[in-house]
C-alpha cells in the first residue's frame, strides 16, 4: 500500500519536478525569436548607488563560493606532496600520472563508458517510444505508466538501488552489468521522456498526417518523418541521460561489483583508502571536461535557449 | 489500423518493462521491510512488523530529523544564494559575462555528487583550504570543525543544490514581462519595492518548483552527508547504506527507506498543496 501511496505522491510531485526538468530541458525548442534587447539607451537614474554596486559586488562573492572548491581542488591537484596542506610547498605533475595509471580507474571508465552508452541509448529509444505513442495515441494507463516511469526523480537513488539488490538476491541472479543497466536506465529515463515531451509539442502534427494521408504506413511515418524532426531534441536528451549516467553514484554502489563497478564508485572507494591528492587530480580532468564541453556547447548550441533562460522581454 | 496497434505495442511495451522493473523493485523494498532478520544470513523470515518499531530507537529518530532539517535547510539556503544568480544570469546585458555565471553556476550540475563532495573535504578538512587561510591570518589557533559536522554537509549540500535550483529560478525569471517592472517603477516605486512586489511574486512558479526539487534531491543525497559528515551526522540515505552493506539487515534497512519514502511522499504533497493554494490564490 506504501508502495502505492508514494507512487501516487509523486505523479502529484509531477508537475513542480517536470518544471525542474523543463529547466535544465535540452529540447529543440524552435528558436523563439529572440526580444530585441531593449533599444531605447536607457539613462538608469532608477538604481540607487547602493544596488550599482552592492549588486555586483553581491554577485561575485555567490561566484567566489560556488568556485571556490574547484580552485582549491586545483591547487591540491598539482601539489607535489601527499599531504594535503595550502598553499602547496612544491608543485609536480605526479597525481595526474598516477590518476591515469591506476588501475580501477582505468576499469571505473570503461565500466562507465559501458554502462552510459547502453543505457543512454535504451533510454532515448524507450523514451521516444513512449513520447510518440503518450501524444499521438491512446491507450489503457497511459497517465499511470507516464507517473510511475516519472517517478524516480523524487524517489531516493538509494531506495532504487537497495531495491534492485534485493530483488537480484532474492532471486540468486548475478550482479553483471545488465542489472547496472537497467537501473541507469530507470533512472535517466524521466530526463529522456521530458525533452522528448517538449520536443513533440513543437512538432507539426499535420506532417505527419499528410505523409499518412499520401500512403505511408505507421512504422515509415515514425521513421521518415517523426523521428527525423525530433532529432535535435533526441541529441539533447540523449546527451544528458549520457552525463546523468557517467557521474551516478549513489544506485550505483549499490548494484555494482568489483568487476563492474562504475568512475564514480571507483572514486569513492579510493577516498576511503588514500588520503594522496590523486583523486583531486583526477576531479580537476573531470572538472575542465565538463566545463570545456560545455563551453562548446554554449558556444555552437546557445546553452541559453537549450535551457530556457534566455530573457524573453 | 492493426499496423498501428502493433505499431503501438511495440513503442509501448519496452517502456511498460521498465515501469514493472520499478514496480517490482519498490515491491522488494515494501516485502522485505515486513520481514524478520535472520543476523548472519541473506534470507528472511516470516512476517513482523519488528523492523518499524525498531526505528524507534534514538539513532534513526536522529536520522530522521537530521534529514528533513537539512533538506529544509538546504532548500532555503539554496534558493537565497541561487536567487541573486539567477537573476543576474537573466538580466546582464554583457555577453561574456552572460556566459560566465551560466558556466560557473550549472558546470557542478554535471560532475557528480563525489567529484563536488570531495572538493569540499579539501575546502573543510582541518588541514584544509579555510582553516589554513584563517591560521596564516592569525584569526584562529585550533582549526575549525568542519568537517564531520552538521554545518559542513550543510555547505556541500547548498553547493550541490545550487546549480539546478539557478536554472529552475532562471527559467521563471526568463519569463518575466518587465513591462510590469517598469510599470511599478514609473509609478514611483523604488527598486527594492518594485523587487518585493513585482519580481519576486512573478518569479514564484521557479521557487515552488525549486523547493520540491531541491528537498527531493536532498533528501536522497547519499555521498556528501557520508563523506563529509563521516558517520557523525547520520542521516536516512547513510543509515540504509550501512545496515545493507555494514550489518547485512535488509529487512531493517528496506524499512528505514519506506520510512523514508512516505516522508518524502507527504513532504511533496503538501507542497503541491501550497502550489495549487498559490496557482489559485495569484493565477500565474
């Protein structure tokens, strides 16, 4: 009954958690033509002296502070010796080395890299399975099935993950990459469903009749038309199941094993032994990655629209 | 027709499969909390309710109130610092630094939470970043706690929580006709009151949303209240990771989730509540 009642709980979370997602969506929203940014010179005689400079001032510090871990995991990161103490005495390059070399590492990105690929891509196919039949057709439990396939964006990674462990045990299954799979799946699926979800919205329906009208079968409508005008929203969805899943940890640890244990379990396993600023060299190529990736992305997508920030009026 | 119900069976079922799986495995947690630990083996006995009133005991009550403490915590602190973010994310004219705060502040979104966690250990430990700049200064002598404390998860966890709850703020912000702002200003009402009765109302939708989802997430944060708190603050995520993989009591530790899970449950719905009370009372 418990089981129930949460699932319930959540579709009513829906909507507010479906906005989270809406946030960070990467659909293809159709470029909305963006408002001309405001033409008149404005003279700001409205702002006092204290918000022309307490404003800024107020921003930077935010900015110190949401920065300040990763410049001081930098500074760690090319400290040459083992203790971590500030400002390093002496710099070197030999965390770095010793990232790139040591073993479980080398085994937590493949393991990832393994994980991430199949399961991104079984969700966005699963996913855009879904969105198509949810908005072009009607079946028995569509609202049902959409909650529950929501769901684990409120239900706790943990419980995900300890329910998984339980059920493979209680069955005797081996713990392989499959059930590591599937739980990356579950859990990135909802990200995949939203920007599809979007991306539907802003697709011509009439396309698709036409083309229906002048012949084609279903399955040739989905595959020449459907499928091809939601690619950019597909890509974007994609590419965020991929980073969700390459940097899970918590359901994670608790379906993996030695052998196919994830970066980030690999990570956190190596906390627990070393206290050495390996693992900081690793988070600094981890960091300027992502940052770089990023950076592109801003550059030839325009993260703004991507993401629905871009100032409307 | 029969092309598009096979069509539709075949969009329909691998996703009614992961739906199951969820089933299934939330089913597990539900089963097993109702079942009797056998110390020392994987199998469980028959039917009690044992699990629930040995929650009871001071230490998961603790778990408990550390939990919703800092997910509210965390929620509050979380929106006063992205706010500002946000806003400036929105409304700075300058490109580059347009582009700046909206690398800085979203970069963290997609780390991790270990990469996240264990740069603030290097922030917080007692050889760390701060204490060390506060002994150069001579502001201290002994270290600060910060590491393994209430106050320091607190921070990691803000830090976690920002990056989503920026763009959930900016997203609502984005949305803003600032007709209305120059409106109010026209009229004679200064920038703080045009702030508390204009922009603030009208960004409103964004703060619901981010309170939900930055209690959600916090509530399942596990890496950060472990690393940083270090088994000194306990809280529910730890607890289940420690009685499954410490003590092997799954059945105590399927409980302690369910436990969870209803209060996460109620949690939300009453903050559906207030968003519904709030949707009808101002129609945005």
């Amino acid at each position: 009954m418990k089981v129930q009642t949460s699932v319930a709980g959540s579709a009513d979370a829906r909507t507010a958690a479906a906005r989270a997602i809406d946030a960070r969506d990467t659909a293809a929203r159709t470029a909305v033509p963006r408002g001309t940014t405001s033409p008149k010179a404005r003279p700001r005689h409205s702002q006092p002296m204290w918000l022309r400079i307490g404003g800024p001032l107020l921003i930077t510090l935010l900015l110190v502070f949401v920065l300040l871990p990763v410049v001081v995991v930098t500074l760690a990161a090319f400290n040459d010796k083992a203790l971590l103490t500030f400002p390093p005495e002496s710099w070197s390059w030999r965390w770095f080395k010793r990232a790139f070399t040591y073993a479980d590492f080398k085994d937590g990105f493949h393991a990832s890299m393994i994980v991430m690929l199949w399961a991104s891509c079984l969700a966005l196919v699963i996913g855009t399975g879904l969105a198509v039949a949810v908005k072009r057709m009607t079946f028995p439990g569509k609202n049902l099935l959409q909650a529950i396939l929501l769901s684990p964006l409120v239900i706790p990674h943990f419980t995900v993950g300890l329910g998984l462990l339980i059920l493979v045990a209680q069955f005797n299954i081996e713990r392989g990459y499959s059930l590591v799979i599937l739980c990356h799946v579950i859990l990135v699926l909802p990200f995949v469903l939203r920007s599809v979800y979007v991306s539907m919205e802003n697709l011509d329906e009439r396309l698709e009749q036409s083309a229906a009208s002048l012949g084609a079968s279903p399955v040739r409508v989905l595959f020449t038309i459907t499928v091809p005008l939601l690619a950019p929203g597909l890509f974007g969805g994609w590419l965020f199941a991929a980073i969700m899943s390459f940097s899970e940890f918590t359901a994670s640890l608790f379906v993996t094993t030695q052998s196919t244990q994830t970066l980030p379990v690999a990570m956190y396993n190596y906390v627990r032994e070393f206290a050495d600023p390996t693992l900081a060299a690793l988070s600094v190529v981890y960091i300027f990655t992502t940052a770089a990736l990023l950076i592109f992305a801003n550059r030839f997508l325009g993260l703004g629209r991507i993401l629905n920030i871009e100032d409307k009026h | 027709m029969d092309a598009r119900s096979k069509l539709k069976g075949w969009l329909i079922s691998p996703a009614s499969f992961i739906a199951l799986c969820i089933c299934v495995a939330l089913a597990t947690v539900l089963q097993y909390s109702v079942r009797a630990f056998i110390p020392g083996s994987l199998d469980v006995g028959g039917l009690t309710l044992a699990n629930f009133t040995g929650l009871t005991k001071p230490i998961y009550l603790e778990a408990f109130v550390n939990t919703l403490r800092l997910s509210v915590e965390t929620t509050i602190f979380s929106i006063l610092v992205a706010y500002p973010l946000a806003y400036a994310l929105v409304r700075v004219r300058n490109r580059f630094f347009k582009s700046f705060i909206l690398i800085v502040s979203i970069t963290p979104l997609f780390l991790g939470e270990i990469v996240r966690t264990y740069s603030w250990i290097i922030v917080l430990g007692n050889n760390g970043f701060i204490n060390t700049v506060l002994r150069k200064l001579g502001i201290i002598d002994q270290p600060l706690a910060l590491m393994f404390t209430h106050l320091g998860v607190l921070v990691a966890l803000v830090h976690v929580t920002i990056p989503v709850v920026v763009l959930m703020l900016a997203t609502a912000i984005s949305h803003i006709d600032r007709d209305y702002e120059k409106a109010a200003e026209s009229l004679g009402a200064g920038p703080v009151r045009t702030f508390l009765t204009v922009t603030l109302p009208l960004s409103m939708p964004g703060i619901l949303a981010s309170v939900t989802t930055s209690f959600a997430w916090t509530f399942s944060a596990f890496a950060t209240p472990q690393m940083i708190g270090g088994g000194r603050v306990p809280t529910v995520s730890t607890l289940v990771y420690q009685l499954g993989f410490a003590s092997m009591n799954f059945p105590l530790a399927a409980s302690l989730s369910i436990v969870g899970l209803a209060l996460t449950a109620v949690a939300l719905m009453l903050l559906g509540q207030v968003t519904r009370r709030m949707k009808a009372f101002g129609g945005h």
